[in-house]
C-alpha cells in the first residue's frame, strides 16, 4: 500500500533540519521519496491513499524507551498506601502490591490505556517493562494484544526478580523466552528483562545471561536509581551495581539500563566501553526523591523515558531540560533532543530497521504537528522552539509503519467504552491491593 502525505514541513530534532513544502511517499511502512515532487507511476497513480499535510510539521514519532504500561491504573490512586519515607519503602508499600494485584483482565486495560496515551502524545514506540508477579505465563501476550489494538510499536520484557521466590524468578525467564521465541511481530520485539542488582543473587544473574545468550537480545533492568542499590552492591559483593551485571556478560550494544542516577565512574566507563545505553526519567526521578545525574554529559548513549509516569516524550524531554538547568548542568536544549531521538538507535537494534530519519529507506513512524510558530522556527532554533513550545497538544496525525492510526486526533474506533471499563478495572485493581 502506498500512502502519501503532501504538503508538509519537515522538521528533523537531531540534526536540525527543516525542509518546507515536500512531499513523503511511504510504501509498505517505509518511507520511499521525500521530495517536493513526487512522481507518478505507470497507471498514473501517486498513491492508495493522500493526507493533505496541509503545510504541518512532519516529524518523527517520539520514542519511550522505558515506561511500564501496567502503571497506568495507577493514576490517582485512592487504596491505601502507607507513608514511605524513602525509595524502598516506596517499593515496597505501593509498587510490588499494585503489580501483585494486578491480573489478566487490569494488566490488558493498563497496557491499552497507556497505549492510547502513548500515540495521543505523538509516541510512536514504547519500550516497556512489565511485572504482574500473580499473572507470569501469557502476560506479555496480553500486553502484546493491548499494543496491537491500536498498532503501536514495542519492545516487551518481563521483570525478573527473586523476591517472589524461585518458581516466579524462573516462571519469570520463561516468560520473556517465549515471548521472544513464539510472540514477536513486525511491530513487537522482545527484550529479557529483570528489576534490579539489589533484587538479584548471583544465581539469577547467571540464569538471566543464559537467556540474554540464547535469544540474543539485551538485559532491560534498572540499575543504580537508588544509592541504596550501589550500597547494597558494593557490601554483599564487592561490586559496583554495573561491574556486577559485567561481570555476568549482561552489559553490551543491546543493554538498557535504566536511571543510573548513583552510577559511578566506572560505571559509566563500562556502559561506553560497550555501547549500552542508560535510559534517563527525570520525572520519576524527582517523584521519588532519588536524586540527579550530574554526569549525563560523559555517557556516550543517552535516551529518555517516563518510568511509567505516561508516555508523552515532549513533556518529559523538556522536564528532562529545565531539571539539568536547576542542576547547574551545561548540557543545552539540542542535548535532550539528541537523547530522545537517540531512543530510535534502539529501535534499530532490535528491529534491523532504519529509525529516526524522514528519508528514503526509513520506517515510516511520523507525526504531524499543528505548531503555529509566533518566531521564526529554523535549524538552528529547534530546541528553542521544542522547549518553550511545542507540545502533545500540537499531535495531530500518527502513522506507525505507515499506517495513521491516530488522524485529526481521532483514533479510528470508540475509545469512550475502553476507559470506562479501565476505570472499572482500576477500582478493582485498587481493592485487590489492599489483600496485598
């Protein structure tokens, strides 16, 4: 199928470029010609189908490249959460119940809700890390059926943990495997994953880097967000949180380790001597009080993610922004436009696909924008413009592997009857809480 988007402006983050009055033609989700002037075919037909851009920004889809979909029952939640006073506790009085509770029926609604949220911002890809320890077997399966309904793109793991004992650890790698091994699409690629080093023996690790080994695909764990990790690290195994998983072979170009707010030097030298990418969260991280990466500026691969706090990438990126300019950090607006457009470098690792580009031989992930600019919006000031200005408000259009699933912000079926049965589903989830 050929579709063709006439008449847009495209604007590229990283590098900056803007290109006025072209014209995209996408063939079989990939874009084939940007061009001002497309050609037409023997039978004198341009294409199947034409959106008229009408002179609106065309940019890439944004990538999550870390969230958790079954947090987005979660919002206002009313069960009964104990003070936490730090990021343990905080852990231990309302994630690992919530993720508990939940099962089949509320993980499919968090997973479809958060990827409605996800496209109605503009994002096109999610990487998402899933833990339903009552529910393991067929859990990203149902993900998988929440991320199809609506096309969004993703990468799907499951966390792997020992504190729901042997039979979830292993029921846990199980999961991820056939995942990996039966459920992959074209649009779904699977990761391994696992929660963090502090919730790990030795035992896991070298369970976790069979698997990394069999399916090669990378590790997707959080590593460092706390101190508490790093402490907990160095005084049961002499080890920092990342010499500790380098050790065990789970540290190279498909990693995704995720915060790293108290990672060290050496840390930081490891992930760079491998190519594996820290995921950045700036909203989490200020939500549970764990502190700022002051370093960002010396690690080689950077994305951004939301943690589970929705998917709406401009927002983080530009919160991402004015967190490091309170900070005293250096780093400028085109930084955090290169660590989101950097989420597409992942995409491509695991997908073997060109990502990130309006250009001949790249997928065709893209949103039009509605951006009314009132300065001048040129290269050279697109981050000026992204920061200060445009907005998941401006999402007007997404196309995902060339098909518009989201057009004149309308998904193309009824999404009043979802949401009111995920706010049934959300009720119940909170009740189930309460046994946990």
């Amino acid at each position: 199928m050929k579709l063709l988007i006439k008449n847009a402006s495209v604007l590229q983050y990283h590098p900056p470029l803007r290109m006025d009055g072209m014209n995209i033609l996408i063939e079989d989700g990939s874009i084939s010609e940007v061009t001002e002037h497309i050609g037409r075919d023997p039978q004198n037909k341009i294409a199947d189908r034409v959106i008229d851009a009408q002179g609106r920004l065309a940019v890439c889809g944004n990538v999550c490249s870390h969230t958790h979909l079954y947090s987005a029952l979660a919002r206002g939640i009313l069960a009964h959460v104990p003070p936490s006073k730090d990021f343990v506790s905080i852990l231990k009085n309302l994630w690992w119940r919530l993720d508990r509770a939940l099962d089949e029926q509320s993980l499919y609604y968090s997973g479809l809700v958060g990827a409605l949220d996800a496209i109605r911002c503009g994002t096109t890809a999610v990487v998402d890390h899933s833990a339903s320890p009552s529910f393991i077997h067929g859990s990203l399966f149902v993900v998988k059926q929440a991320l199809e309904h609506c096309r969004l793109r993703g990468i799907l793991c499951y966390e792997v943990t020992d504190r729901n004992g042997k039979q979830g650890r292993e029921s846990g790698i199980e999961e991820n495997l056939d995942f990996i091994h039966q459920q992959e699409t074209a649009l779904l690629k699977g990761a391994v994953g696992a929660h963090a080093p502090f919730t790990l023996c030795d035992e896991t690790l070298e369970k976790l880097a069979e698997a990394v080994g069999a399916v090669k695909r990378g590790i997707h764990i959080h590593a460092a967000e706390d101190a508490y990790d790093q402490s907990y690290s160095r005084a049961h195994f002499g080890l920092s949180v990342v010499e500790r998983l380098e050790r065990f072979g789970l540290i190279d170009d498909r990693s995704l380790v995720i915060h790293g707010v108290h990672l060290g030097e050496t840390d930081v030298d490891i992930l760079n001597d491998h190519g594996s990418f820290l995921v950045h969260n700036p909203r989490s991280n200020m939500n549970n009080r764990v502190g700022y990466n002051s370093g960002l500026s010396r690690i080689r691969n950077i994305a951004i993610g939301t943690d589970g706090m929705g998917a709406d990438m401009f927002e983080e990126t530009t919160i991402g922004y004015f967190k490091s300019m309170d900070a005293g950090s250096a780093l400028s607006p085109a930084d955090f436009l290169r660590f989101l457009c950097n989420g597409n470098t992942i995409l491509e690792r695991y997908f073997g696909s060109k990502f990130g580009r309006i250009a001949p031989g790249y997928r065709a992930d893209l949103v039009l924008l509605d951006y009314e600019p009132p300065t001048p919006l040129v290269a050279k000031n697109i981050g000026g413009h992204f920061v200060f200005g445009i907005a998941s408000r401006n999402v007007d259009t997404v196309i995902i592997d060339g098909s518009c699933v989201y057009e004149h912000r309308r998904f193309p079926f009824d999404t009043e009857q979802i949401f009111r049965d995920s706010r049934k589903q959300a009720q119940r989830l909170w009740d189930k809480m309460e046994e946990y």
